[in-house]
C-alpha cells in the first residue's frame, strides 16, 4: 500500500510548474503503475496505439522491481522536479 509521502508526491506532479519531457512523463508512470499495481501482467498494446505501447513499456521495464524501490525512486523524482 502506498504510503502518504508518496500519496503527496503523486498530488504533486499535477501541481509543476512546468510540464515535464515526455521521457520523465513515462517515466513517472511507470513508477507510480509499479508502486500501486505491482508488475506489468497486462499484454502490449498493438502498433496502432504508439501511446499505449509507450506507457506498457515504461511500466514493463520495472518489471521485478520491489514496490517500496518504486516509490523512492517515484517521490525522488518528483522531489528533484520540484526544484527546477
């Protein structure tokens, strides 16, 4: 179960000031996927959704990956996006 400093950190994120690369953005979510749902058990989405592909990956690559690690990597990257 997420705790409340990551809880913060993803109410956050919404809150930049400015928006993130697309690289962070993915990045991001696959932290939060694998903080709050674990690992990636979902099939890939097919080529027709570049999007969707992107996001399956970023979390796909977390694979293994304990849920407590997720969400100190998920609130250190907030916390350095913050001080930009």
């Amino acid at each position: 179960m997420p705790s409340e400093k990551f809880n913060t950190a993803a109410e956050e994120v919404h809150k930049l000031s400015s928006t993130p690369s697309q690289s962070t953005l993915l990045e991001l979510y696959g932290l939060f996927k694998q903080v709050t749902v674990g690992d990636n058990e979902t099939s890939k989405p097919g080529v027709f959704d570049p999007k969707g592909r992107a996001k399956w990956e970023a979390w796909n690559k977390l694979k293994g990956m304990s849920q407590n690690e997720a969400e100190e990597k998920y609130i250190a990257l907030v916390e350095s996006l913050k001080g930009n």
